[in-house]
C-alpha cells in the first residue's frame, strides 16, 4: 500500500474519493488465476468493440479503456480478452460498499467502481480509516481500492490517482494548490483538448499559469466555466455543473461488424453503454433514456422514455434502457419494417443510447444526503 501527504492536520480533509483499480479486469484475475500475470482486457472480441476495462499488466503495451479492440490487440498481440460479466462485478460492487458501510459515514457512488465517502465529520484519524477499510477489502475480497483525501470532491477525485494501484493519498489545499503547479491543464476536470487548445492560445499550458491568470479574462473567454478552472487550479473545485455549460444530451452507440438478431448481445451493448453514460455525468442524474436502432435494410428508429425519478448509477441506466429494448422490439414502440424471411426475426447493424434531461444530483458535491445508496 502505498501513502503520500500524510498530513498530522486532517480538519481540511472533507472528501475521501475511492475508485477500484482496474475493476472488472481484478474481478476477472481474483476468479481465474490463471489469467494473473497475463494482459488483459474486458470486452468484446470483435472488430467494432472497444476495451471497457484494461489490466495493468496490458496498460504497459499502451491498451487503454475506451480504445479500440482491434489497436489493443496491435499494441498487444497477446492480449487475452475476456467477456463481461456484469452479475459478478456487481457482487463485488455491492461486497466493496458493505465494507465501505462499517464506517457508518456518508456513502455515495458515482457508479459501480467509484464514488465518496463524507469524512468531514469523521473525529478520528481519517487516513487511518481508510487505510483500515482499504486493508480489509484487500484481505477479504482479494481486491484493491485507492483513496484519495481532500477538501474537496474535485480534487479528492484528481488526487486519488497518484499512487493508483492500492494507493492512498492525502493532501489539504495547500498541498494540492503546490503538487498541481506543473501539472498540465488537461488534468483539471472539463478541459479536453479543444479547452486546452484555447487556452494554450492565450500562453496558458500548465495549472500555475491558471493560478496566477486574471479571473476577469478567463471569464470574458470561457464563461463561467472561466470561473470554474480558476477555482480548481487553486484547489477550490469546481463552482459549476462541469457539463452544463454545453449537453443537452449524451449518447453512444456502436455498428456491429455482423448484423444481431439476438437480444442478449443487444443487452449487454446496453450495459456496457450504460457504464460510459455513468461515467460522463460528472455529479448530475439523468431522467430521459433514448435508444436507438438500425436494421439491416438502414431503417432508423429512435425512442426516448421520461422517467419519473432522477437516476445516476449505470445499472439504473442499463435497467431502463434494456426495458425500453424490449419495448421496442416487442413491438410497444416499434413500426413495421422488413425482417429476416427466414426466421421472421429482425436483425440489426447498429444500437445507440443515450441520456438526457439533467438535474443535479443531491450527492454530486459532498453535499451528501441521508440515503446512503
């Protein structure tokens, strides 16, 4: 286990970000041990997939999440790739947050593997606390978590990524405002490469040029997101709802290689998607799901559902957008269009999901509610 920042003053410590290292592939080495020392990655082996969740082991060849299956097995020809299964992550999701419980502190995930834990109230030594409950996942389920502590969620989030993997990492403002002096922009939630883009423009390339910018200037260019990144560059977090500013909706979707007429392999597309959503909401819920269809003749179809509650989490997404799956193809919200003359069974060369009507969620900034879900 590894530790920076051990700090003897913890009262600026207020958010304790926890995030499972390589979490589906570790779930997947935990029960087959034979696959320990090999690279691998969750996933699909066909030439349209992309890599959910890539081992250490295979990151050192260069395969990333969200990259291309077809590169991965490029960058690493031996590459074992393993299939989804969402029903035992899930196990391991709910054995990791009875642990996290016993803490009997503010609880909240942003999705399976990730989430917050409210310290700020917590009397004793906080880092010991998490080094206990990191320890106690490790011995029990055979599985590493890393923390990281700070003032708040932001930057607890950012700091947590230091000593990844079964790191733990603690620093209060100060020590972050001088730990993220050299670091580039893009390391600040929000800015991708057309914000860094805009500011390397303006001769702005690493966090101490933002920390020292003029506040007046950064929001005449960038609104109030202009706001927001000189309050992180000081570690005070972010003043706005990141992705606010510019979605109105976000989806994904994927062609398939051969056309699917099975609605298992459409469902589990589903999932999947539901998992990059979740990631991509960034401290807001969501209550419209849109799926979207195509079908070996090219004939498009798109149906959205309100819900009545706000949802975050991926599987509350994977549970409506399956449901709305069936729907469709059960005919509840489909039209007539030509099926297989063989099997009478549609096929289809595309599926989409997406996600829309946001509101902010109660827990998405350390203002955690009283339901520990």
């Amino acid at each position: 286990m590894k530790q920076q920042g051990q700090i003897r003053e913890q009262s600026d410590l207020k958010i304790a970000h926890f995030d499972c290292d390589c979490f589906f592939a570790a779930v997947e080495k935990r029960d087959n041990p034979t696959l320990h020392d090999k690279p691998i990655a969750v996933g699909s082996d066909t030439p349209r997939s992309v890599v959910a969740t890539a081992c250490y082991v295979a990151r050192i060849y260069g395969v990333r999440s969200a990259m291309p299956m077809v590169k991965a097995k490029t960058l690493c020809p031996h590459l074992v790739i393993v299939p989804h299964d969402f029903s035992k992550y899930k196990q391991a999701h709910q054995a990791i947050k009875q642990i996290l419980q016993t803490a009997d502190l503010p609880l909240k995930y942003d999705m399976l593997d990730e989430g917050d834990m409210d310290i700020s109230q917590y009397q004793g030594d906080k880092i010991a606390l998490c080094f206990a409950l990191q320890q106690e996942i490790r011995e029990k389920l055979q599985l590493t978590l890393s923390f990281g502590l700070g003032p708040n969620k932001v930057m607890a989030k950012i700091i947590c990524n230091i000593e990844k993997p079964n790191g733990l990492v603690a620093m209060n403002t100060d020590e972050i405002k001088q730990w993220m002096k050299d670091k580039p922009v893009s390391l600040l939630a929000g800015v991708g490469p057309a914000t860094a883009t805009r500011l390397a423009k303006r001769g702005i390339t690493r966090i101490s040029q933002l920390q020292t910018a003029d506040a007046l200037m950064l929001m005449q260019q960038f609104g109030k997101f202009g706001a927001s990144l000189k309050a992180m560059s000081l570690a005070q977090g972010s003043s706005i709802n990141m992705q606010k500013r510019v979605e109105k909706t976000i989806s994904v979707e994927h062609t398939f290689s051969v056309d699917v007429s099975n609605i298992t392999q459409l469902e589990a597309c589903i999932t999947e998607f539901s998992h990059h959503l979740a990631r991509k909401l960034h401290g807001r819920a969501c209550k419209k799901i849109i799926l979207k269809l195509r079908n070996r003749h090219f004939e498009t179809i798109t149906r959205n559902i309100t819900l009545v509650e706000p949802i975050w989490q991926a599987e509350q997404i994977s549970d409506a957008g399956v449901a709305l799956l069936k729907n469709m193809i059960q005919g509840r919200y489909y039209y007539h269009v030509a099926s297989d003359s063989q099997t009478n069974q549609q096929s289809y060369r595309l599926i989409g999901l997406g996600i829309g009507s946001f509101v902010k969620h109660r827990g998405s900034l350390g203002l955690f509610g009283t339901n520990n879900d």
